[in-house]
C-alpha cells in the first residue's frame, strides 16, 4: 500500500512505532543494536501519520524494500541547522541534484533531506550518501547521518516520517 507523508511516498507493508523500551536486540556484523522502535506488520494508515504528525505516537518507515530504495536520507541535529540546510541545497543545485525535499523532524534542530532516487540497490545508494557527505565535510563539521547504510541491519534502515515541510 502506498501512503503519502507531504510530498513522500512510501510504498510498505510493515512500519515500526518507537517505544519508550528496548524492544529486540539484533545481533548484526559482531554488534548487538538495541531497538526500541518495533516493527508493525500491517500497512501504514493515514490515521497512524495523522498521530505521528500530532506527536502521539513516533512512526518509522523502512527504506528498503528488496534490497534497493527509493529515498537517501541526511538527517542533521544540531545548533548549525539552518546552515547544514543551506548548504545542502547549495550542493544539490552544483550537483544537479533537483529531486529532493526538506522536512523539520521533531525537534527545531532536526533536518531530515529526502532525496528520491530511482530504485537504487543499497550499495549504490550508499556510495551516492558517501559522496555526497564528503563534500558537505568540506565546510561543515559532521553531525548527520545517512541511510539506508550496509553497516546497519534491516530493522536500522527506517526513518522517523517528518513532522514539516521546511521552505
């Protein structure tokens, strides 16, 4: 089923509710990864965005499905947001990059970038991620993350659905 958040599109039959506890341990890679958001194996409804944006509940999303996605994520947190935002889309418009979008996460210092890609594998979409935040290291300490990664399991490939649309 696909669900519209904002301009996104989220095709998945699963999605995942965070809670205040850990809720499975995954062992991964010779780490052990403690989640706490849970996996939900029913389609995502408008309602559950409805909570989300209202705060209720935090819902995720996963990007992959099958092994390719269709969204790279940069999420930032931190005090130089508006910066991080700037420079970002100054990079997109030298990349030619055109097809992405901005939202505000939970909080006033979270920008999540949504860049929408065709059905990239996962390694492909990573090594995209990798470029793309090397040149932003270049004029900006590194306080973003970037996914989908092949240095996560599964059930770390999600990201938090935004809670606003940033201009």
């Amino acid at each position: 089923m696909i669900i519209k958040v904002f301009d996104l599109a989220f095709d998945t039959d699963h999605y995942y509710i965070k809670r205040s506890r850990v809720v499975e341990q995954i062992p991964f890679d010779n780490r052990t990864f403690y989640a706490k958001f849970e996996r939900i194996d029913e389609p995502l409804t408008p309602l559950l965005v409805t909570q989300h944006l209202n705060k209720q509940y935090t819902v995720a999303v996963p990007l992959l499905k099958n092994g390719h996605t269709n969204y790279l994520v940069l999420e930032y947190k931190g005090e130089e947001y508006a910066r991080f935002k700037s420079l970002a889309v100054h990079l997109f418009h030298m990349s030619g990059i055109r097809d992405y979008h901005i939202y505000q996460g939970k909080e006033r210092e979270k920008i999540q970038i949504f860049i929408h890609v065709p059905a990239l594998p996962l390694e492909e979409a990573e090594k995209q991620l990798h470029a793309i935040s090397e040149k932003l290291k270049t004029r900006l300490a590194k306080r973003w993350k970037t996914l989908p990664s092949t240095q996560l399991p599964e059930a770390y490939n999600i990201v938090t659905l935004p809670y606003s649309e940033l201009l």
